[in-house]
C-alpha cells in the first residue's frame, strides 16, 4: 500500500447467500468468498468477511434471516457492506414450478434492498450462476430474465448489480466444474475461482473502495 495514502479501515463485509455462498463443492473450503477476500487482502484491501450462505435456501428465507445475522457482524467496524447472492435456489424447479416466483424474487430483493438503506449498508448483489437443465428445466431464458429484473432494480436503489450467468453459460470449463464435484448442482474450486473472478472484475473493487471511503 502507498505509505502516504489513508489507513484502511476496519471494514467489515457480510456475504449474503445458499450453498454457493457457503462454498459447497470446494474441497479447500474458500469457495468464491473466501477467494474474493484473499483478493482484497493481497491487494492490500484488508476484510473480515462474514459468509453467511445456508444450503437450499432461497430468497424468502434469506430476507427472513439476514437482519438479524449481520447486525451483530456490523455492530463494530468502522465501515460495513453486504454482499447479496441469492435466486439460485428460488430458479430451482419442484413439481414443474420454481420454488419461489420471479415477482416474489424480485420483490424479496427490493424489500432486502430497502432495509440495507435503513441500516446505511451498502450492497453489492451479484447475480444467478448457470445450472444444469434438470435442476431447471427452463434454462436460459428463465435465468436471464431474473437477472435482468435484478439489474433493473438494483438500478433503481443506486446499487451495483455483477451479472453471472452469461459469464458462465458458454464455458465448457464451468460445466466442467461442476461434474468434477459430482452432485449435479455445485462446482468444485475451479468453478468458484471462476465466480470470484467474475464478481472482482465485475465491481468488487469500486463498491468495496466506496465502502471503505465511508468510514
């Protein structure tokens, strides 16, 4: 770090999300988190980030709990952020329907959104991650279609939005990663490594500068 620049503050950042949040797959235990973290640090950007991703949960239930879980990990810092991660799960079809409706999603995200603001925690929301055809069937144009409703609104809150699926739909070695693992639904480190780098040059380090500037 330039000696003459500002200390970097004491910042802290909570990941919001399911199973890839958590790094499910990842047989180092990092996942895209903890790979965008070590980023940060190398970088001289020092973070204590929070992941806090639950398997299988969808937007509904993350809306119910994310309060609570990150207001004790932002009680103390001097600057604070939270990184949203979630839809993958609500595009995920039962009986022939995904879990959650996209107007639900959407409004999940807005109402999370609108709560942030409350608080005056600046979000990042980092959009859906590819997968494959049976867990939902109805491919590309459902997935795209809930990340141009998350750019959409995330514009109109003033937050960034880091687009995912296009970024990963066309890489063999996307899909690669996720039968290396083996269950069908996550990738292994390859394919967090992708995400991580997706989501660094997709914003990351302007939102995390502007987060820190607040303190």
């Amino acid at each position: 770090m330039n000696p003459d620049a500002p200390a970097w503050p004491d910042l802290r950042i909570c990941f919001l999300g399911d199973s890839y949040t958590q790094g499910v797959g990842d047989r180092e235990g990092r996942g895209w988190v903890g790979r965008l973290a070590e980023k940060a640090w190398d970088r001289g950007r020092p973070v204590t980030g929070y992941g806090l991703g639950v398997r299988r949960q969808t937007s509904s239930d993350i809306l119910g709990r994310w309060s609570a879980e990150a207001a004790p990990r932002l009680a103390e810092g001097e600057a604070h952020g939270v990184v949203v991660a979630f839809g993958l799960n609500d595009t995920a079809h039962v009986d022939g329907r995904p879990r959650v409706p996209q107007d639900e999603t959407v409004r999940n995200l807005e109402t999370l959104l609108a709560e942030a603001a409350g608080r005056g925690w600046p979000v990042l929301v980092i959009g859906i991650p590819p997968m494959p055809a049976p867990r939902r069937p109805d491919g590309t144009a459902y997935a795209t279609a809930l990340e141009a409703a998350f750019a959409k609104t995330c514009a109109a809150h003033g937050v960034p939005f880091v687009p995912v699926y296009d970024r990963l739909v066309d890489r063999p070695e996307w899909w690669a990663s996720i039968e290396a693992f083996g269950d069908g639904a996550h990738p292994d480190e390859a394919g967090y490594r992708m995400l991580a780098d997706i989501v660094a040059d997709g914003g990351w380090w302007p939102w995390l500068d502007a987060v820190a500037a607040r303190a």
